[in-house]
C-alpha cells in the first residue's frame, strides 16, 4: 500500500525532543471548539482532532490520538495535526491509495491503511504531493463527480490548492471569500469548512457558499446538551414518500422536506432539507423516479427534471405540467422505472400506468388494478418492485407480476436503522 513510492525507501527519523507529557485535561468539543483537522477512516468513523487528542464519531469523550494513530507520537511529538484527509476514490493510477488516510504536520505526511503507518512513511509533503506547501490548514478530497477530476483541495489561509491526483498538477486559488478553514470535511457529498466553533458549507469548485452560514457545529456534527437543530434533528416517522436510486447508484429516500442518502452508510444516516440538493423543490415531494441521466420530481401537478450530475441541475423549461411532460392527469402517488427499461410505471390510487419513456411525445401504453388501496412510495431494484405503505412493503417480481396480482403478498417491515426513522 505505497502511494507512488514503489523505489523510495526514505525513512524519516524521529525528533528529539525532551520528554514531555500530553495535555492531561480532556477538552470538551461542546464548550466550543477548533479543531484542528476532521477526517473519516476507511469505515466512515469520523475523527475529529484537537491538539494531542481526538473524537470518535459525533459523541464520546476525548481520547489521546496516540492510541489510535501511535507513530504520529513516535516520529513528530503529537501537539497537533496540521490537516488530514481520507483517499476513498479508486483513481486509476493510484489505486492502492484507496482508503488511506493522510496526516500533514509540518513539512511532513504520513499514509495509513487500517490504522496502521505505511512503509516509508512518514516523507515530505512534496514527494507525495509536489507543489503543495508545509504547515498546511486543512485538506480535503473531492472525487472527479464532484471536481473537475479526482483532486485532494489543500487549504492554507485563504489560498485553496487543487491538487489533481492522476497528473500530479497543482492550481492555486484564491477564496477570500470563505474563513480560513482549520479543518475541512467531506460528508454525503458536502463539503464543510469549520472555522472557530462554526462551519460554513461550500461548493468544492468555485468555493461559492450559499444558504445562511455560519453555523455552530455543535448543532449538528456532535451530540450536546441543549444543542441541536429542532424538527430535522428528530427521527421521523417510518412513512416514506418517494425512493428512487439513479444512474451512478446514488440513492435516496424522501419523506416530508427531507432526504436521506442510502448507499453511503459507512457516513451514517442523516436527513437533509430537499432544498439542499434540489434547490428548486420546497416541500414535500409526492413521487420521484430515475432515467436515463436524469431524476424526475412529482409534485403535485408538476414535474422537475434534473441532470443526475454531482451537483444535481434542473433541466432549462422546467418545471413543466405532468400532462405537459407524461401525458397524465395528476396528483401521482408513486412512481418507479427498472434499471435498463424505458417504461415509466405511474401509480395512481389503485391504478397504475405504464408510460414510454421513448415516445415523443409520451405515451400510455397499459394500465393495470392493483391490490393495494394507498402507495406511499415505490422503487424497482434487483429484489424486485417494492411498495411502501406506512413502515411496510409488499415485494414483487417484477412490474408485470404486480401488473396482474389479485391479491397483495405478506407485507415486510422495513428495517427503521435503514430510513433513520422510528416506528
């Protein structure tokens, strides 16, 4: 597990240093704390660091970073982490670096792989890195979906470095604009700034912040006392009102005005307002489902397309009518296409109506009855077609299987700890 070092076998010594001893008394995050870097492990823990100490996760008490990281004691005497990051994307060209976790302090990196330090680590920053400076702030990946290509950013005041991984090339800008971040955190495909005891959320290309920021971090990124961020921080109910997953296997579950990110459990669950990734969408949605490159939003009588880039889009003219866009009357109350199939499947009531998707302009091409008197929600994976009806489901083969049922199957309970809801 070397990154690019295959024929460097440099070793660095430890420095001498007279002996000392670690801050004994524990920093408590919840009276308001800097931290000096955020990063996830290979598994989606969370560690935050504060000078010679750590968390683990968003609650727990302070522990010394040595007993979990110990040759950064051992090597470079642990009075802080200058930055640190995670490598999860599988670059094609470095692919053994997948799942590393790097540490600068000073002039210098270290490379862990499951907690463990590398061989021939700890090196200077600039035989890993060429280009990016010492005593760094903060640092950051961002993979090619979400930056132009996979990139690590390094922050060091307001000069933001984009260090594209496969070229080895490196463009300084200049961010004014955002705090000086001490650590920075990639989560569910946000990127965080913290600053004091605040964070303020930021887009990873141009920087941009949008939404009313700064935030105080001990509402949402640790669990204390007397803090925290009202309705969206409570559990809702188990009742869902769209699912879908699209081209690049994001999912998501909606219910209410929120979201919640399901193929990224190692980041846990965690609901977030629709606005934030679709910005045009308020309130509550009554359907969505994926083609294609593109998401679709049902609300009431009208539909949003998004391109399902990154940073989701909204397609130029839309909004538009669902008669204008399906060819149907609304409201919707679910809907769902299979992976690799051109079929829209509506449902309505207990009707539901198949649509083609390569019509121009869109046609009904069946309508079937269906067992089930109220769908919440539905969504075709490679279990089958699954409706939900309050904290059930009820499993089909496939679309024609439930096209031609006369009776509904033993509805399932589907597990809270998934949805991050409650019975």
């Amino acid at each position: 597990h070397s990154f690019s070092l295959n024929s460097l076998m440099l070793c660095y010594q430890p420095k001498e240093h007279p002996e000392e001893t670690h801050y004994d008394a524990k920093f408590d995050r919840c009276d308001g704390v800097e931290f000096d870097a955020i990063t996830p492990d290979e598994k989606g823990n969370i560690f935050f660091f504060k000078g010679d100490h750590l968390w683990k996760g968003f609650s727990g008490p302070a522990q010394l970073a040595n007993g979990t990281f110990q040759e950064l004691d051992e090597y470079h005497h642990l009075a802080h982490v200058d930055a640190a990051f995670r490598m999860h994307s599988k670059d094609e060209d470095e692919p053994q670096a997948h799942d590393h976790i790097f540490f600068f302090l000073d002039d210098m990196v270290f490379s862990y792989y499951q907690q463990t330090l590398e061989k021939g680590f700890p090196v200077n920053i600039q035989q890993v890195f060429p280009g990016i400076p010492s005593h760094l702030d903060a640092a950051v990946e961002c993979p090619k979906r979400e930056c132009t290509t996979n990139s690590v950013l390094f922050f060091k005041g307001s000069d933001v470095y984009s260090f594209d991984i496969k070229t080895k090339t490196v463009k300084k800008k200049e961010w004014n604009h955002l705090p000086n971040c001490t650590s920075v955190l990639r989560w569910v495909e946000h990127y965080y700034c913290f600053h004091g005891n605040n964070f303020t959320r930021f887009h990873p290309v141009s920087g941009d912040v949008s939404g009313a920021y700064p935030k105080d971090a001990r509402h949402y990124f640790m669990t204390c006392p007397n803090f925290g961020h009202g309705e969206a921080h409570r559990k809702p109910r188990c009742k869902l009102d769209a699912i879908t997953t699209d081209r690049m296997g994001k999912s998501y579950a909606f219910t209410g005005s929120m979201y919640i990110r399901l193929d990224t459990p190692r980041d846990g669950i965690h609901h977030f307002p629709i606005t934030r990734s679709w910005k045009e969408v308020s309130g509550a949605v009554d359907a969505v489902f994926s083609y294609g490159d593109n998401m679709y939003i049902i609300q009431g009588g009208q539909i949003y397309i998004y391109k399902s880039a990154a940073h989701y889009t909204l397609i130029e003219g839309y909004p538009k009518s669902v008669t204008e866009e399906l060819g149907i009357q609304g409201p919707v109350d679910a809907a769902f296409v299979c992976a690799d199939q051109h079929v829209a499947h509506i449902i309505q009531g207990q009707k539901m109506i198949d649509i083609d998707l390569t019509a121009t302009p869109r046609a009904v091409k069946s309508e079937a009855s269906l067992p089930i008197h109220k769908v919440d929600a539905a969504t075709c994976d490679s279990e089958g077609v699954k409706l939900f009806v309050g904290p059930e489901y009820y499993l089909y083969q496939t679309p024609k299987v439930l096209a031609v049922s006369k009776i509904s199957p033993v509805a399932q309970k589907f597990p809270p700890r998934i949805f991050g809801c409650e019975d």
